[in-house]
C-alpha cells in the first residue's frame, strides 16, 4: 500500500510537469502554424497563377547521380512513459522503410528511442541528431534543412520524408509521412477544378516570379521542417500527460484494493481471535 501511494504521487508530479510543458509547447506550436501555412500557401499561389516555373527545390536538379537514395529522418522522443507515441511513430516508419527496400534508403533518426528501435530491429541509421529535444531552436532546425536542401539541389539525394507525430488537437494526433523535398503543392480538392475554370485572377509579381521562388521555397522548407519538430514536441507532452493521467488513476484504484483487501484480512484476523477467546472461555466453564 505504501508502495503503490509513492508510485502515485510519483505520477501524478510527473503529469502536472507534462501538463506544465504541453502548455507552453502548445503556444509555440500553434502560434507558429499560421506562417507556415501562410508562407506554404503564398507559395502555392504563386506557382500556379505565375505560369510554368520550375525550381530545384520543387523539380529537382538537371542531373541527378545514379547513387541518390531517398532520406527518411524519424522524429522521435529522448524519454519514455510516454504510452504509444514512440511505438505508433516507429511503426509508421518502419512500414515505409520496408516499402522503399533494404539498402534503397537513407536513415537519420532524432530521439534516442526511436534509435535504439531501430537498432533493435536492424535498420541501419546513417546519422543521429542528438541536438534535438525538448524546446527545438529553429536554428538547430534551419542548419539541418538547409543541409537537406544542399544535398537534393545536389543530386545527393531523391527525397527526403520526414516521420513524425502530427498534432491536430488535445485529443488528436496522428503519426504521419511527411514529403519535406520536392516540394510539391497539395492537390487540389474536388469542386476546386472547377472553380480555377471560372475567370482568373491576375497578379503583378514584384520582382519576378522566379526570384520570389527562390527565397519563398526555402523558407518554406525550414518552416515546414521546424513546425514537424514543434508538432512532435507538444504530441509528446501530450501523450505523457494522458499516460500519467492514467497511470494515477490506476495507481489510486489499486491504492483502494489494496486498502479494502488489508481491511477485510484485519477483520478475519479480529473475528478469529474473538472466536478463539469466547471458545477458550467457554471450555473453562
């Protein structure tokens, strides 16, 4: 019983400390979504209503090398107890390892139980990023996608998708394959066609539409980048906080079984020795 009531309070500090974390994570999560949806937007306007304009970042280099694989990094967490985030990301991922091949990829993982999964499981990692954590900087996370960039415009590399824990809401979070390079824009809806049949809009680009491009796409691709990192931070604090939740009400459930199965042995305890003095006085008389 003493036992159960430390591993209670135990709990139940560490859900106030995730409660205490999702909060802030949440802010900066949220507060960052609405430029990066509007910088990926901008950018999706401008590639349609701007005619036939390619780019590296969205079409990929002139010349590719024969070696290029595509780059998969796996955002995972550093710590545990925090129910099935790990386990629903490294399957998502794991799945779409196997879909590309073994030695048809490259592997970067960041989160030391993502890594020690797939170590486990035998797939081979090409990098880890120890840098990244709790309360990602955006530098850590530009260096990291300008080096993506670097390595595609280059024909180093075909692709690179990043797996990661997607954060819709506080009762919502879906593990997903994001395509962080080529760019490409979502396609469009049903019922949209039609509407870009409709009379069109016409824009006058200051500068040029290509040299808006080139400091438009990578923007995005860092903004992108680092609000996967945000997302897979606050889904974290999220899932920790709803497994320390349960973990204290377990714990408190347990804590009154314990508590009534002591009760109950006490009063047979009490009963047999009430039995045993009344027998011992009977024979006596």
């Amino acid at each position: 019983m003493k036992a159960v009531g430390n591993i209670k309070r135990i709990t139940g500090t560490m859900q106030m400390i995730a409660t205490s974390k999702f909060s802030k994570a949440s802010q900066r999560a949220t507060a960052s979504k609405p430029y990066t949806e509007g910088v990926f937007e901008l950018v999706t306007e401008l590639s349609r209503r701007a005619g036939n304009i390619s780019h590296p970042l969205i079409d990929g280099p002139d010349e590719r090398s024969p070696d290029a694989k595509p780059l998969v990094l796996v955002i995972s967490s550093n710590r545990g107890l925090c129910g099935p985030y790990n386990g629903s990301i490294l399957r998502v991922a794991m799945n779409r390892l196997r879909e590309l091949g073994e030695g048809n990829y490259l592997l970067e993982a960041a989160g030391k139980k993502g890594q020690s999964v797939l170590k486990f499981n035998r797939f081979p990692i090409d990098e880890f990023h120890t840098q990244f954590g709790e309360k990602n900087q955006y530098e850590d996370v530009e260096r990291l996608a300008n080096r993506y960039m670097e390595r595609f415009t280059a024909g180093e590399i075909s692709s690179v998708n990043v797996v990661y824990m997607r954060f819709h809401s506080t009762s919502r979070q879906r593990p997903e394959v994001l395509q962080l390079l080529p760019l490409k824009p979502p396609a469009p809806a049903e019922g949209e066609a039609e509407a870009e049949a409709g009379p069109a809009v016409d824009y006058e680009f200051s500068p040029e539409p290509a040299t808006l491009l080139a400091d438009l796409l990578p923007a995005t691709v860092r903004a992108t980048l680092f609000q996967a990192f945000l997302d897979a931070e606050v889904s974290e604090h999220v899932a920790r906080m709803i497994a320390m939740k349960a973990a204290t009400d377990n714990a408190a459930d347990m804590g009154r079984l314990l508590n009534r199965k002591f009760n109950r042995a006490r009063q047979a305890q009490i009963t047999t020795e009430l039995t045993e003095i009344i027998s011992g006085a009977a024979a006596l008389e």
